[in-house]
C-alpha cells in the first residue's frame, strides 16, 4: 500500500474520521507502518489512533506509543470465552 493511499483513504470527500482503530497485523500493510504515516501527515495527524490487536510483541506496543498510539484495550478484551 502506498503511503498517499493510506492518507487519502482517509481523507475521502474531506471527511477524516474522528478515531481510528488500527489492527497492526493488516494483510496487505504492516500496521505500524500506517499508524507512522498518519501521524507523519499534517492532515491527519491529530487524530486519535487505538491500536487494536491480537499481537503479544511488546515491541508492537513500544512501537506504537512512539509513533503516537493514543490507547490500547487491555489483553484481557481479546481473550475467547
């Protein structure tokens, strides 16, 4: 996925949303990889990013604070009955 894909994705008819919830494992993008381009662009840098995900690297998650990760449920949220 090309970076301008991410941003206009997002931008479409000038109507960003107002959260975003990003899965890192993406099929066809690496998560942390579109969590670093939103941030990166003026247009769509402030707004809030959740990362939602099954991942248990610690890694994702320092990753993901560093780029500007607002917020990540609790494990236990992911957790099957």
């Amino acid at each position: 996925m090309a970076e301008s894909d991410v941003i206009e994705i997002l931008l479409v008819e000038d109507n960003a949303p107002r959260l975003i919830l990003l899965e890192l494992k993406l099929p066809k993008a690496e998560g942390l990889q579109v969590l670093e381009k939103v941030k990166a662009d003026s247009r769509t840098r402030a707004i809030p990013m959740i990362i939602v995900t099954s991942s248990k690297e610690e890694r994702d998650m320092v990753s993901g604070y560093k780029l500007g990760v607002n917020s990540r449920p609790p494990a236990a949220a992911f957790r099957m009955a």
